[in-house]
C-alpha cells in the first residue's frame, strides 16, 4: 500500500503510479504531498502469521520443531 505522508490516506499501486502525489491533500488543500510505499503493514503481517512489533532476534530464539 502507498500512504500519503500528510493525511495518512492509503492508496493503491495503480494511483500511487498514475498521480505520484496524493490526490486528496492535491484536491481539498492545493498541497503536493508524496506518496509513500510502506511494505510491512499489521494487516500484511496478520495474514504471514507475524505480530506487529515482534524483532527478528525474538523470532529466531523461537524452539524448533525437529
């Protein structure tokens, strides 16, 4: 997902190409204000099976299963 860094709005990769900047700040306030790619979101990690928050240092001292 692309997240405008002014109002927070999520967009899709298919606006975030078209427009570059968020269209929402563009429209009601005439401010150019980019849009961010941000990969690790709760809801991605939820579905991986990961917790927000969780370190890779804690992940890895996890017990094995042999």
């Amino acid at each position: 997902m692309f997240y405008c860094e002014r109002c927070e709005s999520q967009f899709n990769a298919t606006v975030a190409a078209a427009a570059g900047d968020c269209p929402r700040c563009k429209e009601s306030d005439g401010v150019s204000s980019k849009l961010r790619f941000r990969l690790f979101e709760p809801a991605a990690l939820k579905v991986a099976g990961l917790r927000p928050g969780r370190t890779a240092v804690s992940a890895s001292r996890s017990p094995v299963s042999k």
